[in-house]
C-alpha cells in the first residue's frame, strides 16, 4: 500500500488539475512499473475513479485493522486531496473497470454505476477517520468528506441502478460494488434487483459475460487496434468470454449474505472451471473464450460449445492474481479460518439499518435512519423586520443576538476549508471552492473556539437573483427541507438557518411567506417535521463539527482572507439612485431600441457610440434602470467587468442594478443585468447530472441557432461558457433564462420522470420556444400569465415572468397534451418544440428501414439501409441518437411533429401490409407535402381555411396541422399508399385513422 501511495504522491500534479477540472489528461494513472513506480503511459485510458476508490477503502480498512500505513502529515494532505478527486465522480464520466469506456469501444468513456458506488463506498469509509489510528492521532491527520458530495453520488448510483451505463443495461463489474469489497447500495431490493439481472443476463457455464457484445481476447477480436470500429460488437455476440471470478464473487456474497442456497449453486458451478497444476494446486482461470473454428455453432446454438481456458493461449500470465487472490479469501471464509469481520474491519457488510462505524472521534455519517426533525432558527436581517415579524406571533432573533455565536454565509466558510489538505511541498492547494450544500450548512462549526452557524446559499442574494422571488424560495425552502429529512444521516439532528430578508416579507408579498411561518409553529410544513427554537437552545441537540484542522500557524492567513460574518441588513444597496420604470415594451429587448421606448432610453443607446470616457463622465445624467444597464453593459463589453466608473466598478453597479430591479419585480432588467455580470447559479452541473441519469441528453443554445449537445457531465465553469458564449449574441437574457429552465427541468425529472417520456433531448432552446408558444396563447386568451402579487402587467415577452411563473409555465408545457383550449395547430407546434416522439417510436422507424433497400431521406439527411441495420439494433442509444440527428436543423416545431406522424403512420401500413415495401429512396419530407397537397384538392379546403381566423395559421402548413389527427392520418395514410403504390388510393369519408 505504502508502493501505491508513493507512485500516487509522484503525480500529485494531476490529482490538484484533476479534483478542479476533472478533465482526463489530469487523471491519476494507474498503472506503475514494477521496479522505478513511474507510471505506465501508453496505451492505456488512465481515468478509472473506481480504482483510486478501491485504494481509499483500503487504507482505511487495513489502518482500521491495526496497520499504520501513513506516518507524516505530507501523504495525510495528499490522501485528503484524493477524498477531493472522487467527491465529484458522481458527474465524471471514465473508462470503468474494464478500462474500455463504453462498450463500443471507441474511445469514449461515461457515467458507470460501478465506479460512482466505489466512490461513494470509499467516501463513507474515509469520512472522519484518523490515517494515523485513533489511538495515535491528531486533529490533522483526519480526513473529511463533503455530505453533500457523498449524497449526490448515492442519489446518482441509485438512479442508474439498476443499469451500469447508458450503454451497459447489465455488466458483472457491478458484482463487487453492491457486494464484498464496496457494499455501495444501501437499499436491500435495489442489490438484489442488481445482482438478479446480472445473473439473468450474463451468467454462462463458465462465468460470467462481462456485458453484452464484449470483444475482449475473444477469437474474432483484432488486437492490434486499441478501438472498435463502428457496431463492430454486433459480430461479438453470444461469443463473449466468460469469467468464472465472478462466481467466486457469488460464493463470498452468499456466505457474508448467509444464503447457503447460492453458495452451493456457485461452489459447485466453479469446481469444474478450475486448473490444477502439477502441485495439486488448483489455479482460478482468467476466462473462458470459444475458439476459432467453433464461433460460428456457438452463435447459432449459444452455450453449446465448449471453451478454452485462458490458460491455453500462449501470452497468458501462469496466474491470474486477481482471481487467485479472490478465490483464497473465498476458500478462507468458506473453511472458517476467517469471518466477514476478518475481511472487512469496518463493518460495511452488514444491513445499512444495522451497521455502526467503529469508533472513529470525528466520524458523523451514521448508517441508522432516523425520523428526522429539523430545527429551525429564525434570524432577522434587521431589528425592523423582527418587529413586523413579532406583530404576527413569530419569534425571531438578529445576528446581534445570537452572538457570542456567528453567523456566516456559506461562501465565508468555504475559506476555511481552502486550509484543508493544502501542502506546499506537495503543490496542493486544499479543498476546491465547491459550495456548501443543504446538509453542510445544517452542522454547527468550531473553528479554534468560534462557533458558527451557517445559512443555506438559497438566502444568498449575491448568489443568483432567484433569491428575491418569493414563491421561488418557499419552493427551494421546501425542495432543502425534504431532502434533509430524507437524507440525514448523523447521531444528531440538523439545525437550518432561516434567514428572513425585508426584500421577501414586504407588504404586497408577505402572505405565502407568513403561511409557512405558521405551519412551522405548528410542527410540520408538508409533511416535514419542524420544531422552531432559538439558536443557542439548539446548541445541545446539533451536531458540532470541529474544524480543527485549520491550524494555529493558518489562522492569521484567513483572517488575511476577511471572514465576513453575517451581521445583518447590507444598506448599501439602499444609496443607488436609479428610477427602474416600466417602458412600454417592458424591456423587451434591451439591445435594440425601438421608437416605443421612452427618450432617456433612446438617448442612452445613442450614447453607446460614443467614447468610454465619454459615457463615464454622463452616467450621473441617468436615472432609469433599463438605460443604466445599457451603459454599464457597453462599458464591460469594451473594458470588462471590473473597469472602474467612479463610483464602483461595472460588475458592481450592475450587482446593485440586479438587486434593485429584483426588488420591485422587474424580471427581464433583472436577467439582463445578471446575464452582462455573467452569474451562475448553483447546481447547474447537478441538475444537467439528473437529466443525463434519466438516459437523456441535455442542449444549450437559442431556439433556430446554433446549440451544443450534452451527453456527459460538465463541470460549471464550461457549462458556463457554453450558454454565455450561444446566448449572449441573440439575446443577453436567456443566458440566465436557460439556467433557471436547467435547474427547473432537473427538478422535475427527478420528481416527475414520466413528464419527459418520449424526449430523447431536453433542448433547452427549444423549451423555452415551447414555453414562448404557450405564453403567447394564455396572455391572449386569459391576460397576464403572472399572477405575482407585485402587479405585473400584461406581456408576451417570457423574460418579464418571475422565475416562480417560469417554473408554472414549464410545467404547463411538458403537460400540453391535457390542455383542451388550445388548437390543434398550438399543441403540435408545442409537441414539436418538446422534441417528443410517440412510444416505440424509434422501432417503427427501425421497421420503416428494414423495408426500404435504399433508405429514406428526413429533413435532406439520408439513411441507408446499410451498413445501418448490420451496426445497430433498433433499442440501442446509437439508434435512437441516429434517427434524431436527421432532424438537424429543422426549425419549424410543427413541421418537425408532422413528420414523426407520418412515420408512425408509415410504419402502420407497412405492419398491416407485409407485402409491401419501397422501392426507391423516399424523401419522407416530400411524403408529408403530398398529404398537403392532397388536401389542398380537398373540399374541405376551402371550408377550412375559411374558418381559420387565427393568424399563426398563415400557410398549407399550419392549416393542415390544424385539422384534428384523424382527418390528418386520412391525408398521409393516403399519401403513403400512393409512394408504396405509384398510384392514388382513395379513401371513403367516413373512414377514419388515428396513431396513439
């Protein structure tokens, strides 16, 4: 272990680059030379998280153990920075176990269930404990972990499972994460469910399948390539390589599950596999593989052939020491020379309900799961709010009050943690500033005799301006309150700092605000136990971390650092002059000026022609907001966002514009000046983590440009970049738009997955055309769609809604098929911009090209019919991302949805007429315009379009989407059987199609 360690710490350059940017060229290489310890470079795909967490658990079992393995506080800081390494993995995508990514083998690597458990595993392990023993140690040489972090990775494992990958549904490597060594899953169902399609799946007479169309040392495989090409995996199926450790792996999980059931079956499944050598000494082969001439019998009649021994090939080692090393703990435990306690010091075998850490001083996960109550202080940011508060019954407190105790923002606490695993021998910098989520700031803190609580960062208003909508914040308040009481997992109970702002209990908003008040004087707020207190009550009850790693010697520098307690009502707000008016076109669109817009207005765009020191020296002769932020947006575009105007820089003059326009509800100044400050707001890269779990793929961009594809976690910095760098040309405001529809849509697919059901994409753009659709139509039919109790007036710009409309609005969109007011036309262009397909949609295409020998052409993309078919299989991803890329660049919604119509109805007539087939190449886009035409002959044509009074419905186009589906289907249905058939097919009026 010590070995390990050194080759480790000799790269601890990449593991600082690495835990900041989880980039792949920053990975820890695995792999050493035996004599030197340098690391083994090419050709190898070195980003294997699973192996670095396997190396963690270790430590800490063998030092659990009695064994001291680290002895100085330098590898104590380098082992910290590998609890940072893997904090993250549960949005890093690597190469898995079987260091081949995803089972295509083409270089590309994802998300694996197995590796985000081995991280979570060696989290939990890690946290708390002392590398130096506990009889030994000192506050220094314990490691901490992240809760939050480590939650995240649970709450990722468990949404994959259980699957492996977006490409892997089953794969063996699973086997050691939901059992001995990881023992990752907490839930009991969830394991066995696991462990239950492995073995359905994968299992053979010899072992087990590593996955599906696995290539590895099977005859067929060319292995003087490093990579696949294309759907070559399809010519590996049904002659896999079985891998015999993985019953020896069953064996352990029975005897430590006490399922002598399963120990039997596996024990007398392994006895024939294995090797005895001249010694009597029976040797555990690597795998099982079909030879040569027997490939093709195997692939006709599956497990019907016998196989080799990885023994038998000539460049295979004599031992295979992993599985040896396997099956003597397996003979160990099945003998009674060793127990599971033996094998495992720490206890993580046993039942999540049942398990307890050995004793660790600074330990604080707790395995028991509690009916948790939440403690709850109300701090006031002013005595004048407390006041207000204390005429409705509500007890507060002020920073003032609860002192000796401190109040900190969630960012100030983060400065002390930069302390945590720093060395400056080593060039580590200590822990990246990642924020402080729900369940860290529900802890209360020691640092060298300070008490500190901290408030959550959804109070932050410097944060984002999502703070300053007050339905928004009940709903955030609610979303961290529900996630504490589900997830806490310490001996003690969670205090939560309610931070009361005047912004959020003013007069014409304090009612929602005074309701949840009221519930938690009661006891429960929807479902969620409560109980109110003061601070200092709660001090006895809470659980108190002591950071008492931040040494004496460190002390001076965060003082250097400017701690900023929290200490009440920031006024310096309150001396910004500026009128925020409403125009007439409600800031509508900030960057172009047009007549309707007052004549400060139209004189500051003017004056963006002019010099920097020209606009510098008027900016006292503006007033109103809008033109404010013209100003200070020219100014940071030409000298950035830290240039001085005299009376603070434009980052902060357009921090303050945000936060007065936020106050009096001006929502799109408000995202125009938080877009030109370039604000992100927190859990970007986790919410886009939630959808990508869900087999999804995630899009940035403006509605009709360009948009680049998600399909791997990203850190924030370049999800950051990406909607900056689309947005801000089209329209400043929808860089932050997007951010709240980001953080909307991980919420709810994470509490409403069937909502997203048929959308192989969340297109972010084209959502919020979607949305901009819908809008349109309520604010025509019903006037304002923002029932805000501000006042807001009527507008069809989306950018004037509050984010807590935003969030309604979504959910109106992704629900649009049970709105009955709106047109046929409406619903399609909505369904359209949803980018949903109807269910089994990519099988009926699938069947569609199974029947045309030349292809079909979508949107100008052709699709052979080979080597397509021969590469993919009609319920794999890469088919399903096929057929959508076809729609590339098709930016009309309602065309879009007609066209997946027509080829669900195409694929009905094909099921009913099995005869029938296309002869040549069909343009299916042409298909559906011979439908229009065919009913543009109709009779009901005329009728039709004099009926259409609607103004969306300006063409062929929107008029035939606006017929209702089974007139439609009657046109295509006609319009497929004359491309079939070369001729017309006439069809009775009363006869009647429709697609479900």
């Amino acid at each position: 272990m010590r070995g390990i360690l050194y080759c480790y710490m000799r790269q601890a350059d990449k593991v600082e680059t690495f835990k900041s940017t989880q980039k792949m060229d920053a990975a820890l290489h695995s792999k050493f030379d035996t004599w030197s310890g340098d690391a083994i470079s090419q050709p190898y795909h070195h980003l294997q998280l699973d192996v670095v967490a396997l190396f963690v658990l270790y430590l800490v079992q063998m030092t659990a153990s009695g064994l001291q393995i680290v002895f100085n506080t330098d590898e104590v800081a380098f082992v910290q920075n590998l609890i940072y390494y893997l904090e993250r993995s549960y949005r890093v995508p690597d190469f898995g176990m079987w260091e081949r990514g995803s089972k295509y083998n083409n270089g590309s690597c994802e998300l694996h269930s197995s590796s985000i458990g081995a991280a979570k595993a060696a989290l939990e392990s890690a946290n708390g404990f002392n590398l130096f023993g506990t009889k030994k140690g000192a506050p220094w040489s314990v490691l901490w972990v992240d809760i939050d972090a480590h939650n995240r990775n649970r709450t990722v494992m468990d949404s994959l499972l259980p699957r492996e990958s977006n490409s892997k549904s089953a794969d063996s490597a699973l086997i050691p994460t939901v059992s001995f060594p990881f023992f990752a899953v907490d839930k009991e169902s969830l394991r066995l469910a696991t462990l239950q399609k492995i073995i359905s799946k994968l299992e053979g007479r010899y072992g087990m399948k590593r996955f599906k169309g696995d290539g590895y040392m099977t005859a067929d495989e060319d292995r003087s390539r490093q990579h696949y090409q294309p759907a070559e995996i399809k010519m590996f199926n049904e002659i896999e390589c079985e891998w015999p450790i993985f019953f020896v792996y069953l064996i352990i999980d029975g005897i430590i599950n006490d399922n002598q059931k399963q120990v039997n079956e596996y024990s007398e499944k392994l006895k024939p596999l294995l090797v005895e050598r001249h010694n009597n000494l029976k040797i555990l082969p690597r795998f099982y593989y079909v030879s040569k001439e027997n490939l093709e019998m195997e692939r006709s009649a599956p497990g019907s052939m016998e196989r080799e021994s990885s023994f038998t090939l000539f460049e295979e080692p004599p031992v295979f020491l992993w599985g040896q090393a396997v099956f003597t703990i397996c003979n160990l435990l099945t003998d009674g020379l060793i127990t599971a306690h033996d094998l495992d010091p720490i206890k993580r075998y046993l039942p999540m309900v049942e398990r307890h850490k050995v004793s660790m001083r600074y330990s604080t996960f707790s395995g028991v799961v509690s009916d948790t109550i939440i403690q709850v202080s109300l701090i006031a940011e002013s005595k004048h709010l407390q006041t207000i508060l204390s005429t409705y019954g509500f007890a507060t407190q002020t920073p003032q009050q609860v002192e000796p105790i401190e109040i900190w923002p969630s960012q100030e606490l983060l400065k002390v943690y930069l302390h945590l695993g720093a060395n400056d021998k080593l060039g580590l910098s200590g822990r990246p500033k990642r924020p402080i989520g729900a369940l860290g700031t529900c802890k209360i803190y020691s640092v060298h005799g300070r008490t500190v609580v901290c408030y959550p960062l959804m109070f932050d208003i410097g944060d984002f301006y999502m703070a300053f909508d007050t339905q928004t914040l009940i709903d955030e308040l609610q979303h961290s309150l529900q996630f504490v009481s589900s997830y806490w997992r310490m001996p003690m109970r969670p205090l939560f700092i309610f931070l009361l702002r005047e912004d959020v209990i003013e007069e014409n908003r304090r009612g929602p605000m005074l309701e949840v008040l009221s519930a938690f004087k009661k006891g429960v707020w929807e479902g969620i136990k409560v109980c109110l207190g003061r601070v200092q009550s709660f001090i006895g009850s809470s659980v108190v971390e002591n950071l008492e790693f931040a040494r004496q010697d460190n002390l001076c520098t965060m003082e250097q650092d400017i701690i900023q307690p929290f200490t009440g009502k920031d006024s310096s707000f309150d001396g910004e002059v500026c009128i925020l008016k409403r125009t007439a076109s409600s800031f509508s669109n900030l960057t172009q000026i047009s007549e309707d817009f007052d004549e400060e207005l139209q004189r500051a765009n003017a004056f963006r022609s002019r010099s920097t020191d020209d606009i510098v020296a008027h900016l006292r002769d503006f007033h109103s907001g809008a033109s404010l932020a013209l100003l200070f947006g020219e100014l940071s575009k030409r000298e950035g966002l830290h240039f001085d105007t005299g009376n603070g820089t434009c980052y902060d003059r357009l921090n303050k514009l945000c936060r007065k326009a936020a106050q009096q509800k001006l929502w799109s100044l408000v995202r125009y000046s938080a877009s030109l400050c370039h604000k992100v707001v927190d859990s970007l890269a986790p919410s886009i983590t939630s959808v990508l779990v869900h087999d999804k793929h995630v899009t940035l961009g403006v509605f009709g440009h360009e948009e680049v594809v998600i399909s791997n976690p990203l850190p924030p910095s370049t999800i950051k970049d990406i909607l900056y760098t689309l947005c801000t040309p089209h329209d400043e405001r929808d860089a932050c738009l997007q951010q709240e529809l980001v953080l909307h849509v991980g919420a709810a697919i994470n509490k409403q997955p069937k909502l997203f059901h048929g959308m192989l994409q969340v297109r972010i753009g084209w959502l919020a055309h979607a949305m901009r659709l819908l809008l349109k139509h309520r604010n025509v039919h019903y006037g304002s769609y923002d029932a805000d109790d501000g006042g807001e007036v009527q507008s069809e710009d989306i950018h004037d809604l509050s984010p807590s409309a935003i969030k309604c609005l979504l959910h109106d969109v992704l629900t649009v098929e049970k709105h009955s007011d709106l047109t046929w036309l409406q619903k399609k262009q909505i369904a359209g911009a949803l980018n949903k397909a109807p269910y089994d949609f990519y099988s009926k295409v699938w069947l569609i090209l199974e029947r045309s020998p030349e292809g079909f052409v979508i949107n100008g993309h052709h699709l052979p019919q080979q080597p397509t078919l021969s590469d993919m299989g009609k319920n794999e991803v890469a088919w399903w991302k096929k057929v959508e890329a076809m729609f590339k660049g098709l930016h009309r919604p309602e065309f879009r949805h007609l066209i997946v119509e027509m080829l669900m109805v195409t694929a009905v007539v094909l099921e009913r007429n099995p005869e029938f087939s296309f002869q040549t190449c069909t343009d299916i886009d042409a298909v559906v315009r011979s439908a229009i035409e065919s009913y543009k002959t109709d009779n009901q044509f005329q009728e039709h379009i004099s009926s259409s009074a609607d103004d969306e419905v300006n063409d062929d186009i929107g008029l035939f989407c606006n017929l209702p589906p089974e007139t439609s289907v009657r046109f295509m249905m006609q319009s497929v059987m004359k491309c079939l058939l070369g001729g017309s097919i006439k069809f009775t009026t009363d006869e009647t199609c429709s697609v479900s």
